[in-house]
C-alpha cells in the first residue's frame, strides 16, 4: 500500500508540474501568430522567398548570400480602422511585450514621429533561426514579419531587408497590404 500511495504521489506531482508549466501566461511569437491568424482585421501571409522575384536584380554577394538564406516570410498585418483602434492597441502592446522578452537580440530600431520599427533575431550570431521585422504606425496598423531561413547572419540580414524594397511582388497578391504599408 505504502509503495503504490508513493509512486501516486509521484505521478501526481509530475501531472501537476506539467500541467502547470503548460499553462504559462508567456505567449511566444509563433502562438500570437496562429492565435491572431484568423481574427477579424488580421492580414496573413506566407510568403516563399522566391515570390520575392528579386533573383532579377542586381545583387551584391552579401545580398545574394541573405536571399539564399531565407526560405520564407510569415507575414501577420493589422490595418488600423476608424472603429478598431482600441483592437490595435491592444494587439501591438501584446507584440511589444513579446519581443520584449530576453530571448531577442536587436539589430536595429528607428522611430520618425508616431511610426515605429524594430528588427530583432532568435538564436546566436552565427545561426539565427528567425528574424523578426515589426513596424507601427497609429495611422495605418503594424506589420509583423518572420523571417525564416537556414544559416542566417545578423549583418546579411540589414542587406535582406535592403532587398526587400528591390523586390517586384505582384500586386494582386498582396492586395491590402501594399496599401498598409505605403507601397
């Protein structure tokens, strides 16, 4: 009797540990991603890298280097509305507060008046497993961008995000969200 209480106390304790650590209140990027993906206001991509169509253009080798690196975009959009302010609110402090978390390094921030930038990486120096673009602006929405690759490098991927703008994505495919962000 003594031994099977025992070994119950035990299966109990260890149910209770993961049930609780699977309970965590700390949201990762890529469960704000499936979460968000079907909710009313949300635009979501997944964009290959070779929808880019930048293979046309003239490259340097560090840029070259960065697109053959990067095997796909998640792309997760919010175009603020007069009646849905208080929804991007909301959801931006909830991306901040995620990217906020020590498991990101940052590369680089800017800000111009109201509108907000940030691109951040998970992993090390040597291998990144993503990056992260999340761009605000009050008046339009925020964009959110998952960059993911094999053998991604942080300085190749400032010459990745340079490409993006050389980059010719048909329009019909993106419909509103050229117009979220000013394309």
């Amino acid at each position: 009797m003594r031994i099977s209480r025992k070994i119950y106390r035990g299966v109990l304790l260890v149910f209770s540990v993961v049930v609780l650590g699977a309970c965590s209140n700390k949201e990762s990027l890529q469960r704000y991603y499936v979460d968000s993906a079907e909710k009313e206001g949300f635009i979501n991509l997944d964009i290959p890298s070779s929808m880019l169509d930048i293979s046309k253009a003239d490259l340097t080798e560090a840029q070259r280097e960065a697109y053959q690196s990067v095997k796909k975009l998640n792309v997760l959009a919010f175009p603020v509305k007069e009646d849905n302010k208080e929804v991007f609110e909301t959801e931006k402090n909830k991306i901040n507060t995620i990217l906020s978390g020590s498991d990101f390094e940052e590369l680089f921030r800017m800000s111009d008046k109201n509108k907000r930038a940030v691109l951040k990486y998970l992993g090390n120096e040597n291998a990144i497993d993503e990056v992260v673009f999340f761009g605000t602006d009050p008046d339009r929405g925020f964009i959110l961008v998952r960059i993911l690759g094999d053998g991604m490098n942080p300085d190749k991927m400032m010459e990745f995000v340079k490409l993006i703008e050389k980059s010719d994505i048909d329009d019909g495919k993106l419909g509103d969200l050229k117009k979220l962000i000013g394309a």
